[in-house]
C-alpha cells in the first residue's frame, strides 16, 4: 500500500460505511482487509483536498460526521468545539470576505466549508458533560484557564473533525489563512464563539494535485527515552 501519489484516487471512496462494519463481525479476514483499507482512507491516500467534484454533502452525511467527531476525547470531556456549516450562497460571500487571497476562491467553489470555533463558555456545560465533579467551579475561580483550555481542546477537536470526515468518504480542505476577526464579526456577533480553523469539505478531485510534502522523519521528531 502506498500513500501520497499525484492523481491516486481511493477506490473505495464511498467510505467505509456499513459493509465494513459487518465484514469486521463476521468474517476476521475480511476485517483485516477493512483495516487495511481504513488505515489508507484516513492516513496514506488521504490527502488535504481543496477542489471537489459536484456532489453536495447532505444534512444526514453532517449528523454522520458529528456524530462521530464528538465521540473523540476532550480534557473534562469538556467538548468546547462548535461547527459552523456553511452551503448557502449567501453565507458564503460573507465568509469568502473574511479569507485570505489564496483561499478565498477555493472557499467559494467548495460545496460545503465548516468555521470551526469554541465556545468561551463551555464551562456552563460541564455539570451534565462531567458530572464527576465539579469542574465549573474550577473554571468560574480560575478565569485564565477558560481561553487556553477551550482552544486546545477545540483543535483537538479540529482534527476529529478531520478524520471523521476522511472515514465517511469525504475529502478535507483545512485552513487556517482567514481573519478570524472578521468570521467572528460576520457569524459570532455577540461575541461567545471564537473562530479556529476553516475547511474545505465535499468529494475530492485529485487531478494536478501536487506530491505530498516530506514528513520528518522518525529520528527528526521523536524521542523515546
Ligand atoms: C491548521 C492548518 C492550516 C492550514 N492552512 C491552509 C491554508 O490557509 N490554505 C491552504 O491552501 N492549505 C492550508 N492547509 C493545508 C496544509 O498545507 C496541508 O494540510 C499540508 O501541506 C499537508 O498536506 P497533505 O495532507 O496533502 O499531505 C492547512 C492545514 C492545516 C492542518
């Protein structure tokens, strides 16, 4: 199995939905198989997508996804990501205001783009989310905590994101070359909700894709001591 090639496109790019999930209960070779496949579709094939062939991503395939994204773990399970999908011509224009140069015509021809953003009030949902104890106290006395918590759990969070969306079939475009400023004024006015990162979503099309960049190597960025 070989990952990254230009112009390599997955055969199994409607995911690895239910026959999967099947083979891997019942038949162990086959589910070896699924394993091997699920590892391609969300590591070695996959790749960073910004262009798209025409099919739409339906609200069923985004309850899918969520779904699966919030399953991925958070400190205090505290989940402070929050998913803005946006389709409509009209939201789009305003969030294509807000892009880099670079990103902006991408942004528009994509078939769906999400702001990823947290919410600076997350704590207010932790007596249901973690009711082991209390951990809104924790936050309500230690102010300084709330910034730095929710944006690292919420990146975090970005990437389940990510993955979730690579094992449904779909391809991710992420960007971080936006000015949050001004998502946050056109989609988060009153201030609660902070933008992180933006994507790219739908069914990729790999032609002219460029090689995948170098990763470093294991010696360049582990330690095992
Ligand atoms: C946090 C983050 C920010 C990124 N920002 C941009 C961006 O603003 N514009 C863009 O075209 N790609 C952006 N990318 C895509 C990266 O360049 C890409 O993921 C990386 O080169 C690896 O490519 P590969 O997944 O195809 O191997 C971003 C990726 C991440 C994870």
């Amino acid at each position: 199995m070989r990952g990254g090639d230009a112009g390599h496109h997955v055969k199994a790019n409607a995911g690895l939905g239910q026959g999967c999930v099947q083979h891997l209960s019942r038949r162990p070779d086959e589910g070896a198989a699924c394993q091997i496949l699920l590892i391609a579709r969300l590591f070695t094939d996959a790749r960073s997508i910004h262009r798209f062939d025409g099919r739409a991503v339906d609200d069923a395939t985004l309850r899918a996804l969520y779904d699966l994204l919030k399953l991925g773990p958070t400190g205090f399970n505290a989940q402070p990501g929050r998913y803005l999908f946006i389709r409509s011509a009209e939201a789009k224009a305003h969030l294509a205001d807000g892009m880099s140069s670079a990103n902006r015509d991408k942004t528009l021809a994509a078939p769906l783009n999400v702001v990823v953003a947290y919410d600076t009030r997350f704590h207010e949902h932790l007596p249901t989310q973690f009711p082991a104890y209390d951990a809104k106290a924790f936050f309500d006395q230690s102010p300084d905590w709330i910034e730095p918590t929710a944006r690292t759990n919420a990146t975090l969070q970005a990437a389940y994101l990510i993955f979730a969306a690579r094992a449904l079939g779909l391809d991710v475009g992420p960007m971080s070359g936006f000015k949050a400023d001004r998502v946050d004024a056109a989609f988060f006015p009153d201030g609660r909700y902070r933008s992180l990162l933006l994507a790219n979503i739908g069914y990729g099309v790999r032609d002219g894709l460029p090689p995948r960049g170098p990763r470093l190597a294991f010696d360049d960025a582990v330690s095992v001591l």
